[in-house]
C-alpha cells in the first residue's frame, strides 16, 4: 500500500472557521431548526438552543478540535495514540459518518430533484411535473430508480471536491458556496418578509411563550445542537487535525457558533412566516416535520409571485447547504481510512465513494422497491438510519468523549492545547461541563430518544 499523503492544513484560520462553519450549516438548519422553533415556543426554543450552544455545545466542540490537532489524526486513531486503552470510542465516533453520509445523500438527492426541476421550469414552462404538487414527492420517492440514482449522483459530487483535498477541494468548494448561500437566504427573507401578513409570522417566531418550556423543549435543543454543529461526528476532530498551530482554537470555535446560529436564525426567518402566511395564520403548517421542506414550502412558493424562480433560489441554497455538510462527513471517512489503511487520498476517496454510493441503496430504495421491508417499530431504511446515528450513537459518542476527557485524560490535555497560541479564557467553564454538566444531559437525550421511539411520552 501507498504512504497516505502528508497531512494537510488549512490556509488560515478563517479557512478553518468556513470550513467548519460549511460542515455545520445544512439541511437540519433548513428545515429541522424552523419546525422545532415553531414546535417549542418560539422565542423560548431560541433562548435555550443559543444558552446550550455558548456552554454546551462550545465546550465539546472545543474538546474535540484540540483532540484533533494534539493529534494529528481523525477520530478514528486519534483516541487510540492518546490512550490505547480507550482506542473503541474512534471507532464508536467512525461509525456515525459512515452510517449518516448514504441517507444524507439521499436526501441531497432528493433536493437535486427539486433544483432540476425547478431550474428546468425556468428555462422550459411546463416541460416539468408541477413541483408543488404531493404527487411530484411522492412518485419521486417511490420510483423504482430514480432516487438511487440522484443519491449517487450527489455522493459522486461530494466525491470530486473531496478528492482534490483540503486546500484546492474543500476551501475553494467553501469560498464559493458560503456567500452563494447566505446572498440566497437574505435575498428569499426580503422577499418572503413583504408578504401580507409575513409579520405575523416574524412575530410567532421570535416572542417566546414561556408556558410551552418544558424538559421537551431542553431535549429538543440539545438535540438540534448536536445534528446543528457536527458534534460527536468525528468531523472537528478530524478538521481540527488540519488546524495550524498560530490559529486560536476558542475563538475559532465562537465563530462557527455564531455563523451556525446566524443561518438557523435566518432559516426561521424565512421558512415560519412564509408558511405561516400561506396557511392563514395556522401554527400547525410549521410544525409538519421533514415534509415542511418537500411538501410544504413548494406549494408555498406556487402561492407566490415569479414561483419558480422563488423554488429555484430556495432549492439552490438548500443544495449548497446539503453540500457543504456531505463534503465534511465524507473527508471525515476519507481520514480515517487513510490513517487506518495508510492510503493516499485519491484511493481513500474511491473507497469512500464505493462505501457510500453501496450503503446509500437501502435509504434511496426504502420508499419504492423495499417499502414492504421495515425495521425497527415499523421504520423505513433511511428513518432507523437517522434514529440510530442521530439518536444512539451521537449522544453515546459525546458522552464517552466527555468522560475521556473529563476523568482519564483530563481536561489539562485539552486547556492546554486550546490555550495555544494565546490563553483559554473559559477554562472554569469548560471543566464544570464536560465532567459533570455535559455527562448528565447527554444521558437526558440518550434515555429520551430510546423511550420516544418506544412510544413513551416524555414529560
């Protein structure tokens, strides 16, 4: 086998911060964010998520990326060179990309679906099935080749800038669709905020209503935190491990947090007065889940002025945002196979792409061909797919990585990698959560996800 290619670095710090920024902001910001938003009160669903991600989700985040730079390595061995002992938490934390990256694609296909059609709509008038309407999804879903085979074809895209690598691939991939994607988002909001009755909207989103905070809206947060900022995925580790060592690692991690949070902000500001206009005012249109973005906003957007071009601009930035979050777990499995195999990264990306584009079959076909097979509780592929990874094994991840750092490594490793070039200054703070804070709630959402998909109503 060939040696791996020496290890990669990002070109600056602000290339680590749209990196991990890219990695973080994607379809759980588009469509997950505005629902929970709607579905727990609002401004109080706010309030909590952002105090969980300046304490929470700021202290693992910050673990993980000093775990990768100490190291060098992916999550696959960089537990494993810190202590061989405790080298089963890199698997544990290898796992999770590989499961979530097949149905992920999936969906990306999904949403490539929609920019075609939408994009074809624009350039041919009615040379495409009406993208509003349910039987569009609906048919799509459950053909018997056409899912898998826009799932491919988004693995193949992920494929093409992965393989280039950190510095030509991801950088110029991100430098591009960043901006791209925030330029769609505030050019949509303006255009959805001068809607009659949008305000309406604006206000249902942002006042909090107190008398809906509950340990469900906790959960919920907490929940949205980890798919929101790629936590317990091995991706910031594996991104830290391209970290120079004169960028800053606290201030890097603050503003990942702040650009993550800006979009999901913005996500709800578009998506919640949008629907809630075209729904008459209704609560309940906001909070249909993952049909929001394919059933939903297309016949929100058949409601309005110039509608293809609106689903064009909309579907464009859900696809770039899509794309950005595929392009960080799959350099996530390319790492790991590189460290674990010693493989260069043209060969680590085929495996990768062989892995996904295989494991992707099941999630893409669940609906048509395999609809009759089910798993766990009556689930659909792609459903016990996400609940697995999303569910089980992050929390599990994090809260063996908490206890790795809190109790045998101890914190000390992590201050004092994060406190170079300059000072940590959250030190107290980082240590009260990841020993004793973070352990406690990671258990919450590990024990509420498994009794929730038993049936069992959490209070």
């Amino acid at each position: 086998m060939k040696n791996r290619d020496p290890r990669a670095n990002w070109s600056s710090q602000l290339a680590f911060v749209l990196a991990g920024s890219a990695s973080a902001i994607g379809l759980g910001n588009l469509w997950r964010f505005p629902y929970l938003a709607a579905q727990y009160g609002g401004g109080i669903f706010l309030i909590t998520y952002l105090a969980l991600v300046v304490t929470f989700g700021f202290s693992l985040m910050v673990a993980e990326i000093a775990i990768g730079r100490r190291t060098g390595l992916s999550g696959l061995a960089a537990f494993k060179a810190l202590d061989r002992r405790f080298g089963f938490i890199g698997w544990l934390v290898t796992a999770i990309p590989v499961i979530i990256l097949p149905y992920y694609c999936v969906i990306g296909g999904w949403v490539a679906r929609y920019f075609v059609a939408y994009g074809l709509a624009l350039a041919v008038p009615g040379a495409m099935a009406d993208p509003a309407g349910d039987t569009f999804f609906l048919g799509f879903i459950s053909h018997p080749s056409l899912p898998l085979q826009y799932g491919i074809f988004f693995v193949a895209l992920t494929f093409l800038v992965v393989v280039l690598g950190v510095k030509r691939g991801i950088e110029s991939a991100n430098k591009i669709m960043m901006p791209l994607l925030l330029v769609s988002a505030l050019a949509l909001i303006g255009f959805t905020l001068t809607r009659p009755g949008a305000l309406e909207g604006v206000v249902f989103y942002l006042k909090p209503d107190f008398a809906k905070f509950s340990l469900k809206t906790v959960l919920g947060a907490m929940g949205q935190m980890f798919y929101s900022l790629s936590l317990a995925m091995g991706i910031m580790i594996t991104y830290g491990s391209y970290m120079r060592r004169e960028d800053r690692i606290e201030q890097s991690v603050r503003r990942i947090e702040a650009f993550d949070t800006v979009v999901s902000l913005l996500a709800g500001l578009l998506v919640i007065p949008a629907v809630f206009v075209f729904s008459n005012g209704s609560a309940d249109a906001v909070k249909s889940g993952p049909s929001l973005m394919f059933l939903t906003l297309p016949k929100v957007f058949a409601d309005m002025p110039g509608t293809n071009v609106v689903g064009f601009v909309f579907f464009t930035l859900v696809f770039f945002a899509a794309l950005t979050s595929s392009i960080s777990l799959m350099e996530t499995i390319v790492a790991s196979i590189q460290d674990r195999l010693r493989l260069d990264r043209f060969h680590a990306c085929l495996a990768a792409f062989a892995i996904t584009a295989l494991l992707s079959a099941p999630s893409a076909l669940g609906y048509g061909l395999w609809e009759h097979v089910k798993l766990f509780r009556g689930m659909p592929f792609l459903d016990f797919f996400d609940f697995i990874s999303n569910r089980v094994l992050m929390p599990l991840a994090a809260f063996a990585t908490c206890i790795f750092v809190g109790w045998i490594a101890g914190p000390k490793l992590v201050l004092d990698e994060a406190s170079k070039p300059t000072p940590f200054r959250h030190r107290r703070l980082f240590v009260a959560m990841i020993r004793y804070i973070a352990p406690i709630l990671l258990l919450a959402i590990l024990v509420s996800s498994i009794l929730h998909a038993l049936g069992v109503v959490v209070i």
